[in-house]
C-alpha cells in the first residue's frame, strides 16, 4: 500500500518556504518589512504597508533562504555581524550575508536569523536590525501568503480604488494635488 506523505513540523527547528510574502511584525502585525527605495544599501524599515512590503522568499538548500524585495529586486542582507547592525537590500549575489535561516517558533510565528551574522531580525523602532536572541516578540515575524494578505506591497494601505471613490452630481471626484476623475 502506498502512505501519504507525512510533513513533521518541528517547533524552534528550521522550515523549508517558497513563494511571495509580506513579513509582519509580531510587535504590531499591521507593520510589515519593506524597503522605499531600490538603491543598494536601502535600509530595511518596519511600518505599515505601503509600496516595498512584498517579498520573495527562496529556499536555496542547506536549510537556508534568499529573501527579496519584490519592488527593488534585491536581497535582503546584514553584512556585519555585530548586535544591532541594520538590514539592507544589495544587488543579489549569493553571498553569506544575503542567507537567512527562516525558523518556526510555533503559533504561526518565524524567527529569521542570518547566516554570516547569526543574530535574529528584529523590529527595533520600525527598523530591521540583528541582535541576539532575546526570546521577546520583536524577533518574531508572521509571514504572509502575497494571495491571503491585508498588504499587497502595491498600494498605500490608505489608498482608495476607483469603485471607492464618491463622484459629484457632475459625475467627478476633485483631489487636493489637482487631479480630477470623472
């Protein structure tokens, strides 16, 4: 007879993803890793969602993964390994510093720790930077489906859709930087 497969689960141990995510913030799940810019070196904040937020997380083997800004495509990286460094992005080149460990700490929760700098991602004051473990709620992330999530990296989460607008009698809507749609 032929079984089904059986995935184990294994709490504090290390998971095997692919795909787009948005990464929230345990701290404040409405705050999400996102860059606004795509230069290299771009520091990587913590706020609420807003164009940048999307990334595509690859296992690359070895039980570590490539994270990348969808908006810049670039990696995200942590070159020093030293407490409290922060996370950039920088143009892909499969170095130590652009692999991430991806962590699962149970209750739909990830900790992200780094390869070349093995201290955790952690939400600092809306920044991304790498301290040691700590065990608090800063260094946990919740990694959203792209398909499933409240934030899409595509728009300010404030932004309103063309079936949301309300015309006048003249059948317009008039906004403060000048532009009219009718």
């Amino acid at each position: 007879t032929v079984s089904e497969p059986i995935i184990v689960n294994v709490i504090d141990g290390p998971v095997s993803i692919t795909g787009a995510f948005t990464i929230a913030s345990k701290l404040n799940t409405t705050n999400y890793l996102q860059v606004n810019s795509t230069d290299n070196r771009t520091r990587v904040l913590v706020e609420s969602c807003d164009a940048g937020t999307v990334w595509d997380i690859n296992d690359i083997g070895n039980g570590f993964h490539k994270i990348s800004n969808e908006l810049a495509d670039k990696a995200m990286e942590s070159y020093n390994p030293i407490h409290g460094n922060d996370v950039t992005i920088y143009t892909s080149n499969n170095k130590d510093w652009q692999q991430w460990e991806i962590i699962d700490a149970g209750n739909g929760f990830y900790k992200i720790k780094g390869k070349f700098n093995p201290l955790y991602l952690t939400d600092v004051n809306g920044e991304a930077n790498m301290a040691v473990a700590d065990g608090s709620d800063s260094q946990l992330w919740v990694l959203e489906d792209v398909a499933s999530s409240e934030c899409t990296g595509t728009a300010p989460a404030n932004a309103r859709s063309v079936s949301d607008l309300e015309l006048s009698d003249d059948g317009r809507e008039e906004f403060t930087n000048g532009i009219t749609i009718y």
